[in-house]
C-alpha cells in the first residue's frame, strides 16, 4: 500500500527516486509523484504509473541531492493528479510522503480549517502534514520535534518522510504501521518502504521500529528516537538478496519468472531443515518452543488471501499427520469477532509480505490472550516477524508479482515440515513414513519441473478460454484449498469471475451455473476419493460444462470425459498442492497476458495491504 522513497546525500537524487518508486510500484500505481530541494522545493506529481509521472517532468528542474517520491494505492480520495502525493504544507516549506491512514483525519482538518488552513486534496496526508506545520508554528520547534508531537495526536498507520525547504540538509522519516528501512551508503542515505530501492547502492540497512522516527542529515549522521521521545540505536543489518532477484531476469512478467523459480523457492525453503535419509527434520523457531507446541490443544491458523490458503492446506496437514486440532481464521474477521482463545493456543501467522494490517492485528489479539505466535514470513526483518515469538522464513526470494505464486508453494512447504516434525515429536507417524514422504518432499521441485514443460499447452488452452466470463475450480481433500487458490489467481489477474469449491458442494448451488459457456477446472489428482470426484465430473459433462481436468498420467477415467487434460507427475497426496498449483497459477497468467491484463500491476490491487 504505497511505496515511499527518498535520497539524501551527494548523488543525483531524482533518478535514484524514480527507479525505486518503479521497483516498489507493486504496492500502488494508482499515481506517483516527487519532490527535489534545490533552493526551492520543486513538486511533479500525476495520477498513473510512474512512467506517466516521468512524462510530465521538465528537465532542468530535477537537479538536486534531497528528495522524496511517492507511488500511490489510494485510500482517502479518488487516485487523480490532486490527490497524487508528495503533499505541501500551507506555506510550502514542508513536503511529505505517507503511507497508510491516519484514521481521526476529519477531526484534526476541522480544527486546522478553523485555524486557517485550506485544503487542495482530499488526502488524510495533507491534514497530516499542515498539522506538523501548524505545531512547527505554535511551538516554535524543530522539524522532527513537531513530527514527534503531531504524530502523537494522530490515530492510524504511517510510514512518513519529510522534506523542509529550510533545511535541505535533513529528513525526517517515521513509521507506524507500515514498513520502513533507512539505507546506509557511503556517504548518503536511502529511506524506502522495503530494501529493493535501495539494494542497488548499499546492503547495510537499519529497520525503523513500530513509534519510531529518525533524523537523517547529510552529513553522515543519523539518529532514531521513539514517538515518546527516548532515544535508540538499531543494529545495521546486512540485506541478504541480490539485484538479480528484484530483476525480471528474461521473462516478461515478474509473475511468470516467479512461478519459474518454484523449484529453487522450495529447495531454499526446505535446505538444512530436513534430510530424508537420517530421517531428521530441523525448524529452529520450533524447536526452540517444541514443548509448548507440544502441549498446544489447537492450532489456529490466521492470514489472509493466498497465505489463507496455504493456511488450509496446513490444517489439513497438521490434523493428519500430527492429529491435533487446527482452525483456520481469515485475519480480519478473527481480530474482530471475539474469538476464544487462550495460553495452551498456538497460533500460526502465515503472511508473504509479513506486514499485512489484518495479520498484524490478529496476532496482536493473540499476544493479549497470551497463546504463542508462530509467524511464517517470506520478507527477512517484516512486521510479523519480528511481532511473533516464534517462526520461520520461507525463503521464496523477493515476490514482486502482487498475485502470490512462489510464496503460496514455500509456505506449504513450511507447514509440511511443521507437520511432520510435530507428528514425528507426538509419534503420531511411522519412521518409514516420515523418510517416505521426506524424499518426496526433496523430489517436488523437480516434479515441479516437469510441471513447468506444460507450459505451452496451457497456453493453447488459455486461448480457448480466455473470453468466458466465468470459471469454476473444484477439488477435494488437499486439492480443495488449490481450487481456492486457482480461482483467486485467475479472478485477481485476468478480472474474470471465478469461484472454488469443494468438488462435492456443487450439487449443493453451483452446479445450477453449469451450463455450455463454463469452463469447470477440475483438480483431480487424489488417489483417495477418486471414484467419488469421477462422479463430479460426470455431473458437469452431464450439464454440458467444458472440463479442464488436471489428472495424473495414470488416471484411466477422468481422461474420457475431459475436454482437456493437464497431466502432472504422480505424489503423496499430502504434497499434491506443491504441483497441482502450477498448471492452474499458468492457466490464469496465459488467459490474463491474451486479455491484455497487466498481470504484475492488477487493477486496484496492492501487494502489501497494510491497511485493516
Ligand atoms: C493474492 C495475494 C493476496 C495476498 C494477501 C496476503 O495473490 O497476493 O491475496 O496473499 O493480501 O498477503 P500477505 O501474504 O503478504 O500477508
């Protein structure tokens, strides 16, 4: 939900910022915008995508070493060139940046109208900054003092940066709620909303916490203090990934290279947590609490979107092999519906971007109530990871695509191996078992693999389909949740309307859709069950809908009665979900890219929703 970037120091500032509001683009493209010091504050900002931003600036008047950019998902105030931030303040010596809402905007504006000030936005932003001018004024006081006084009179979710004309020397971030890293260069400082603007000039980073703000100068010195006024140092940490990873590398979209990466996302995800030939399996932040998860009496698992599908899918996991309970929350509907939950509760925290608002404020919930919080996160240093007790990274690599692939395939991989080590420490599996499915698990990415060489067929069935206006998605047991999943992709990418079901519910209402015009994916990989969701297809090509059926290569009946069949390699059932995925997340790529969808920058989507 909007990128922030700005640069201070002794390089050009203007293409720095433009290039990192590209490579944070994926959280907003509603509109973008600028602000350089150089003597006078120069201001360009314009609804659309960065490159419309690009369009209108004047060269000439980019010249500066101080400066703020800002790419925009909208909350308060329709996405146009008004509404656009950075955002001046009355008298035009602040600029600020923001992302997130400050929720008691209305009331602060009431007061500063009274006062004088007028408004040219409809943006929350713009109270925000004439209120830190407004203290600036009565108060008499520096810059990041007013920011720390305003921000202790505002409720809601921010990460801030601001530029004063009167100090070009200087600039004041904050962060609440939403993500913040200050970059550490030679000579120069870089502020973003994640590293990938910043990677490209240094890898030593510092995490701005929750109630923070810092003073960054230029002249190599920078401090950090808390909204309540107490001063901390952070530790400079080391950013782990490479430029490669933020890149397209070859492919077209970031989603399809994403996909593409399945086989090494899992292979990173699962490197030195397991060996199938000692049988072992080793999750640090697990064994760090094993006895408590031990004796939890329930799992709850909570997330949001893709994430709370894989989270299904870990229910299904960890009720079957370590047999103990698992209820599976959407995260905003469990932060506010007053759930029982107590000490002996585990809960599980399944985020890619592990700064998602409704996550965050489920475990917050969970935290009061004393249960244990295990976070599986994919961005080293997120939110959620640092709020949980406990937890793992999945290792998926930067995910820039906003529809989630290889985060959704790695944080299945994670609560397999979370189910297996706890039915192995509840003996609830055999020891033949456990190194059964532990080599499986090891031969998934090259399962995956072959997987990916379908490519082109999907393709061609991509082109048959890619004008219905609806589709439905069924599977049963572990390939339910993938209907989910499949549907979510498709509908999120290609704006077609799809829908998952449990292949069994849709002679409960759906089956009355059925008809000539509806494409029916059938996931129809289980060995358990088989006959039953043979029955399923029966029903559809009794009705006339046109069956896409992804089946194993030794499956006799599904085959005959299937329009077209996707044929994957055979797995345990537990890990089917690891390749019955990737036909369907290719099948929604292909029909989107014939419809002329922007599929890495879906309309109205932001990849990190750090809004409740
Ligand atoms: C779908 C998608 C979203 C996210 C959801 C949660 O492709 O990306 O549904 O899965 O917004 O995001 P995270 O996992 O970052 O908490």
């Amino acid at each position: 939900m909007c990128g922030i970037v700005g640069y201070i120091g002794t390089r050009d500032a203007f293409p720095i910022i433009i290039k990192g509001l590209k490579r944070l683009e994926y959280r907003g493209y509603d509109s973008a915008g600028i602000a350089l010091l150089n003597g006078d504050m120069t201001v360009f900002k314009k609804a659309g995508k960065v490159s419309e931003l690009e369009k209108i600036v004047i060269p000439g008047e980019t010249i500066a070493n101080i400066g703020i950019g800002h790419t925009r998902w909208a909350t308060h105030g329709e996405p146009n060139d008004r509404n656009a931030h950075p955002h001046l303040s009355q008298s035009g010596n602040l600029a600020i940046i923001h992302n997130g809402i400050i929720e008691n905007y209305s009331s602060i504006k009431e007061e500063l109208s009274k006062r004088g000030y007028v408004f040219h936005s409809d943006t929350d932003t713009e109270v925000l900054v004439n209120l830190i001018e407004e203290v600036q004024k009565t108060e008499k006081t520096t810059l990041d003092n007013a920011v720390r006084i305003a921000l202790n009179e505002v409720v809601g979710a921010y990460a801030i940066v601001v530029l004063n004309k009167n100090n070009p020397d200087q600039l004041v971030a904050a962060r609440k709620g939403s993500p913040m890293v200050i970059g550490i260069g030679e000579d120069d400082f870089f502020i973003a909303s994640d590293a990938s603007p910043i990677i490209e000039y240094t890898k030593n980073v510092v995490y701005l916490d929750d109630q923070e703000y810092a003073v960054i100068n230029r002249n190599g010195t920078y401090s950090i203090r808390t909204l309540g006024n107490v001063e901390k140092s952070h530790a400079i940490q080391k950013l782990e990934f490479s430029l490669e990873a933020i890149e397209k590398g070859g492919f077209e979209h970031f989603m399809l290279k994403e996909i593409y990466e399945q086989p090494k996302a899992i292979e990173d995800a699962l490197r030195g947590r397991m060996n199938a030939s000692q049988g072992w399996i080793k999750l640090g932040g697990l064994n760090e609490f094993i006895n408590r998860i031990d004796n939890a009496g329930r799992f709850i698992v909570t997330a949001c979107g893709t994430s709370w599908h894989s989270g299904l899918i870990g229910e299904y996991l960890i009720e079957d092999l370590a047999r103990v309970p698992v209820e599976v929350e959407y995260a905003s509907e469990f932060r506010y519906r007053n759930p029982i939950i107590n000490e002996k509760d585990v809960v599980i925290a399944i985020s890619q971007s592990g700064e998602t608002a409704d996550t965050l404020a489920a475990i917050e919930l969970a935290k009061e109530r004393q249960a244990l919080v295990y976070g599986i996160c994919n961005v080293i240093g997120s939110s959620i990871a640092r709020t949980s007790h406990a937890g793992s990274y999945t290792h998926a690599g930067p995910e820039i695509g906003v529809a989630s692939t290889k985060a959704f395939s790695t944080q299945i991989s994670l609560l397999t191996l979370i189910a297996l080590q706890l039915a192995q420490v509840k003996g609830t599996i055999a020891t033949s078992k456990l190194r059964e499915i532990l080599y499986e698990l090891e031969n998934i990415p090259r399962k995956i693999e072959e997987t990916l060489l379908l490519d082109a067929q999907i393709k061609e069935i991509a082109a048959i389909y890619k004008d219905a206006t609806n589709f439905l998605y069924l599977g049963r047991g572990y390939n339910f949740p993938v209907a989910l999943e499949g549907a979510l992709k498709l509908k999120e990418i290609s704006y077609i309307h799809a829908e998952g079901y449990p292949a069994a519910e849709m002679k409960h209402g759906p089956i009355a859709l059925i008809d000539e015009n509806m494409p029916v994916v059938f996931l129809a990989t289980n060995q358990s069950a088989y006959e039953k969701i043979v029955s399923n297809v029966q029903e559809v090509k009794a009705r006339k809908g046109k069956i896409i059926a992804v089946i194993h290569k030794s499956d006799t009946q599904i085959r005959e009665l299937a329009d077209h069949i996707i044929e994957v390699p055979e797995t345990e059932e537990i890990l089917s979900p690891l390749i019955t995925i990737v036909p369907l997340q290719l099948l929604a790529y292909h029909i989107a890219i014939l419809r002329g969808c922007n599929v890495d920058q879906p309309r109205n989507l932001a990849k990190s929703v750090t809004v409740e």
